[in-house]
C-alpha cells in the first residue's frame, strides 16, 4: 500500500487486495509455494462446506412425501440432476458417486458465490471489528486461490487412482498404464509400453491440472474485473461513480452465470474422469 496517508495506486490496490492472510505474514511471491497456509481460504472454503453439509443435511431431515416446500424443491431438482448425469456417465456403483458430485455442486456454488460480496466490505469488516492493526490481507474467494482449486483438483485423481485399482484391481489398472492407448502384441508391447506408460502419465497430469486451472482462471478473472470496477468508484467523478454502480450491478448479474456455470462445469468432469476410470482404456 502507498506510504502514510497518501491514496494507492491502482496497482497497489489491486495487488493488496490479492493478498492472502497466510503463515508468512507476505503476500505470496511465487505462483506455488507449499511453506506457506493460506489461513483466508482454509477459512472460507471449509466454512462453506460446512454450510453446504448442514444445508443439504436440514433438507434431508425436514422432507415430507406431501408437497414439497421451495428449498425441498430445489434440492430434488438438483438431486435429479446430478442422478440423471452419474447414470447415464458412470457404469457402476455410484451410492458415493452421486452424493459427492452434489456436494461438490453446492460447495463450489457457495465459494464462487463469495465474489459476488463487495470487494471492501471484508476489510472494512475487519476493521470494524478491531483487527485491522492485525490482519493486513485477507482475500475471501477461495475458488481464486490455486492452492484451493488444485487442491479439489488432486482429490479427484486421487479418486480416479482408487476406482481404476478397484474396479480393475491392481494388477489390471497397472497393466492399462503400459499397454494403453497403443496395443500391441508380442515384441511391439515391449517397445510402446514405456510409451503408453509417458503418455497416462501425462493424460492423468494433464486432467488434474486443468480441472483446477478451469475453475481457477475464470473465478481469478471475475474477481479482479471486480477490483478494476471498484477503482471507477474510487476515483470521486460523478460520472465515474455512476459508471462504477452501472457496470458493477450488470457483472454481478452476469457473473451469477459464472458462479454456477464454473460449478456445473467442474462436478460434470469430476463425473466423466470417475465414470473413465470405471471403464478404462
């Protein structure tokens, strides 16, 4: 931020408010660094996971076979959905399938949903609050940190790893990795097995890095069109201040789009990664 009391730059600004509260005390300087916690996303990211637990738990405990009220409603709908695409998607048992592209739904709904706060209010909450001397950075989207998203992200190859060795066990999931995609016979299979082995390696990367870099990019994105609406405002012109409201109010309705689309998007892979670990190559 600008030395005493002098206003910051637009960079500055922006730069600030992509500030993590983290165990270094410093805003990250590398685009991995895995010394540091990032304590706002751990935050805010098992916060609404929870929330999203207790939401679809309340649902659950409070349905009636009569008709069903508006957030019963919803929930069936969503439940229907997520049904509909893990049937016609995975082949085989999907009783821990559906339930966690569901929650993932939800979860990633909820998270995305923090850009839609006004990028000041978390500070001038903490201020309010009393802790502004405390806590210089806080940024309150999780789905904008890398960490996070690459976080999901290795959690669902972690689950392709387990249903590709349960459903094919272990001696059939490691044989797929040398014989697949390029099967050969005799001779040739000794030759493209290091081959075919290079290549899953790097399809299986490949899936993990761009799921979290998907969801990443486009949260990332939304965030810092955000901060850059919120410099008209900053800038005191009258017509700048009504631009600032205007643009603002129209992103925030577009982005109501994105927040859900991101969402819809990522349970959807998460089903189609699971769904080709069951089947194989």
């Amino acid at each position: 931020m600008a030395a005493g009391n002098a206003a910051p730059t637009p960079s500055e600004y922006i730069v600030h408010h992509l500030g993590h509260l983290n165990s270094s005390g410093q805003p990250q300087k590398v685009i991995v660094d895995f010394s540091i916690i990032n304590y706002d996303t751990l935050f805010w990211s098992i916060l609404m996971g929870l929330i999203a637990c207790f939401l679809m738990w309340s649902v659950a405990r409070k349905a009636t076979s009569g008709p069903p009220g508006r957030m019963q409603a919803l929930v069936e709908m969503l439940v229907d959905m997520v049904e509909d695409q893990s049937k016609s998607i995975v082949n085989g048992d999907r009783r821990f399938v559906a339930p966690l592209a569901l929650l993932l739904f939800v979860w990633i709904v909820l998270m995305n949903s923090l850009d839609l706060i006004p990028v000041d209010l978390a500070k001038a909450v903490i201020k309010f609050v009393g802790l502004g001397d405390v806590i210089h950075y806080h940024r309150i989207l999780p789905t904008a940190d890398l960490n996070a998203t690459l976080g999901m992200s290795l959690g669902v190859l972690l689950l392709m790893f387990y249903y590709g060795i349960k459903i094919h066990k272990p001696g059939g999931f490691i044989a797929q990795l040398f014989t697949a995609p390029f099967h050969a016979h005799g001779f040739m299979a000794i030759v493209m097995a290091p081959v075919n082995l290079l290549l899953n390696v790097i399809e299986y990367l490949a899936k993990a890095v761009s799921l979290g870099m998907r969801l990443f990019g486009n949260m990332f994105a939304g965030e810092l069109l955000f901060m850059l609406i919120a410099l008209l405002g900053a800038s005191g012109v009258w017509w700048a201040m009504g631009l600032h409201l205007m643009a603002g109010a129209m992103w925030a309705i577009f982005h109501i789009l994105i927040v859900v689309l991101q969402a819809f998007i990522f349970m959807m892979l998460t089903l189609v990664y699971i769904g080709q670990a069951h089947d194989g190559h």
